[in-house]
C-alpha cells in the first residue's frame, strides 16, 4: 500500500505536458574497445525517429551517456536517456550490452515527468553492482521532483524505491561504511525536512533511518553539500534562504541515530548568500559567513564590501556558534559578481578593514587597523587607463572594454595553493 500511494503521488508530482530536447552527447570510458561512433550509432539505430539523447540538467557529471558494468559480469552496459517530445510518456531509458565491437540493445524503460534532473550509476543498494539512481522533474522550481532508484539483474530492471525530493545526496551519516541516500524536500514556507533512508537487504526495500523537521520559514536551498564536516564526522550543510536575500546555514549529522542541527539558531545567520564549501582544500566543509568591515556604516547592503569568513565545526560541539565550537579558517573578500576574490593571512582576522571611502565596484583599499598600511588594492579601469598604469598594476581580470587591476606585495607572495597555503588571488570566470 505505501509504495502504491508513493507511485501516486509521484505521479501527480510529474504530470505535465512541457518538454526539452537537448541533442548534446558526451560519453564517459574513451577507452573502451569498441569505438564512440559504434555505440552512438547503436544507440540512434534503436531510439525513435524524433526523439532525442538529453543529458541530466544539474549533476557533477554531465555526460549523457555512462558505461559500466553493472551487473558486474564483465560485460559492460550502456545506459542512456533520450525524449520523445510528442508521446504521452516523453522521456524514456535505454540499456544496451557491449558484445564483442558491437553493441545490442537489451531493455527500454520508461521515465518520469519532462525533464531528466540528475543521473548517477552508485552501488546504492550496498549488494557490489551499480544501480540506476535518476531525478526526474517537470522543470518547475516550485515542485518537487521525483527520485527513482533501479536495480538491474539477470537482463531486467527492477524500480527499487520511488518518492518525492528537492535535492538528494548520497552519505554515510552513521559511519557503518554503508552507503545511504539522504533526501531533502520542501514545498515553500509551508514544510521541510530531511530524511536518511538505507537499503534493507532482507526486506529488499528502503527502510528510513531517521527523519528530522528543518521548520517552516525556508524560502529555497540555493546550496547542498555534504561530506566530512570534521576530522571523523560526515554530515551535510545546508545553505537556506530565509527571507528576501537572508539566509543561513544548516549543519545536519546524524547522533545516536537522530538527525542533528548541530548549531544554535541563527549561528549562521548572514545578510546575504554564502555558499559553504571545502575552502581550504582539507577535505573538511567550512560554513561560510559575512563579516562588515570595521568603520562601515551604510545601511544599503549592497554597498558594504563584506568580508567572507569560513568556519569549521569542531566534531563535537552541539548548539555550536562563533565563540564556542565553530573554528575560524580563512578570510577572504568575494567580488560581488562573483569575478575574483583576494584570500589573506588568518592571523589578519580582526586587524584588517577596507577604507571607508572605498567604493566596490570602483576602487578598494585594504589596510591595517592598528598602523593603517595598505596591504592591497583593487581598481576598475577603462582599457584607455590601463594603458597608462599597467606598468604598476596586475591584472585580475580583462573585459572587452574593462580591467580589473590589483596590487599588493604582501598578498602576491603566496602563490602556491594547498592544504595550508591558500592563493591569495583566484580568478573565477573569464
């Protein structure tokens, strides 16, 4: 009855009639014997005449095509997705078998909604073969989408689990060195939570771990990602809009078989968007938060050139805030839009300001409290300017008809980057 009225309701959740047709096709495994042009030609010769290959919207992989063995026979599969835009059932799988230099066709399967979210081929029943994990959507923003987990043996292909998510990630939250699946869902300002479901084999089901309430003020997560959050603890963070471009962060564990918020409330309140992340390169996820520059009084917050600051939990502190279990890593200022960003000394933190008089979007001065030294500069010229300083400036980043120029002895020093020893400048984009 319950995965009955899971299929139910994952049905209501996908009904739709929008569609996207993407032909872009990339493969992974180049070297396999059999060549590229063989398996897309295999591929084209069975899917139908206006349909198309498409490729998962948001994953870490964007191939569109993965080969593996995944069944674990020696023989390798092929597992692609592609639409059919004027069907009722509009996107659709396809599983072929490598024999010999040539590739054969062995199921077709259908999908769910109009739009193919994610795609990942994990041992996620924890039995040594791969299974078919797929988020499927109807590519509206406020509906959940649909998570569907395969199972393939013995030439067919088996629908294990079946449920509404916003965003899954696959964790070891209890350290038993078995993989889980850890669902996040929300419906907007109305409900959230975040469920950790295993693979029984005894059941041949997902049975639910633990489940924890995440409130009900959630605008969206613009930013998920687990993995360790200390030396000897896994867990996921969750980076939450709240109200207007306010947000905070959430770090979830899992404690005596309970999912844990670990900080205190409004610990990671920001005024607006960080994203977490491994900043420093350790393998451990900071929290990301903002800091107003000493001798900043503007009320407009779009004009306060904000320092980022990211912190590490401590493994063992609940409740966990700024002064009590959240450590201090690394000071940066982060370009608004998002061009470059400058990394300083940790021992800088509280000894550093931007001059009051400085202006983000044309020039900034970073100085010291105490002695009130220049330690950098960043400045926005036109090229005709450019041409005039580029003797005593460097460039951070060159536009068509702008260069961002930045000098700073003390900062250009560091150059190397590793778990200790961060760049003190990174270009992000063009």
């Amino acid at each position: 009855m319950m995965k009955a009225a899971i299929s139910g309701m994952l049905m209501m959740v996908l009904g739709g009639c929008s569609f996207i047709s993407d032909p872009v096709s990339l493969m992974t495994r180049p070297d396999l014997p059999a060549d590229k042009e063989t398996l897309m030609g295999a591929i084209k010769s069975q899917i139908p005449e206006n349909s198309s290959i498409i490729r998962p919207r948001s994953n870490n992989d964007p191939s569109s095509i993965r080969v593996e063995d995944l069944n674990n026979d020696g023989v390798m599969e092929a597992v692609v997705f592609y639409i059919t835009p004027n069907e009722d059932v509009q996107i659709h799988g396809m599983i072929l078998q490598q024999q010999g230099n040539t590739w054969a066709k062995k199921l077709d399967f259908e999908g769910e909604g109009t739009m193919l979210e994610s795609f990942d081929l994990i041992d996620i029943t924890n039995d040594g073969n791969l299974d078919i994990v797929v988020g499927f959507s109807r590519g509206e923003d406020d509906v959940q989408n649909g998570l569907v987990v395969y199972t393939y043996a013995n030439d067919a292909l088996e629908k294990v689990m079946q449920l509404p998510y916003t965003h899954f990630e696959v964790t070891d939250l209890n350290g038993d060195k078995i993989k889980e699946l850890t669902v996040v869902s929300l419906q907007k300002y109305e409900l959230s939570f975040i469920t950790t479901y295993q693979f029984d084999k005894t059941t041949h089901d997902f049975k639910e771990l633990a489940k924890l309430d995440l409130g009900q003020n959630v605008e969206k997560y613009y930013n998920i990602v687990s993995g360790k959050v200390a030396k000897d603890k896994e867990g996921i963070i969750l980076d939450t809009s709240i109200v207007s471009n306010s947000s905070t962060s959430k770090l979830i564990v899992m404690e005596n078989g309970e999912l844990v918020d670990v900080l205190k409330e409004d610990a990671a309140y920001k005024e607006l968007p960080v994203e977490s992340e491994d900043i420093n390169g350790d393998g451990i996820l900071e929290i990301g938060l903002l800091e107003e520059p000493i001798g900043w009084n503007s009320d407009i917050l779009e004009d306060i050139p904000y320092f980022y600051n990211y912190y590490q939990w401590d493994g063992k502190t609940n409740l966990a805030n700024m002064k009590n279990g959240l450590r201090f890593v690394i000071q940066r200022y982060q370009d608004p839009d998002n061009r470059f960003f400058l990394t300083f000394p940790s021992e800088w933190k509280n000894q550093l300001t931007v001059d009051p008089d400085s202006d983000k979007n044309q020039y900034l001065k970073f100085i010291m409290l105490d002695t009130q030294e220049v330690v950098a500069e960043v400045k926005f010229f036109s090229l005709r300017e450019w041409e005039n300083v580029k003797n005593d400036w460097k460039v951070l980043v060159r536009k068509k008809d702008q260069v961002i120029g930045y000098r700073g002895d003390k900062l250009t020093k560091n150059e190397k980057k590793n778990n200790s020893d961060v760049a003190p400048i990174e270009r992000k984009g063009n």
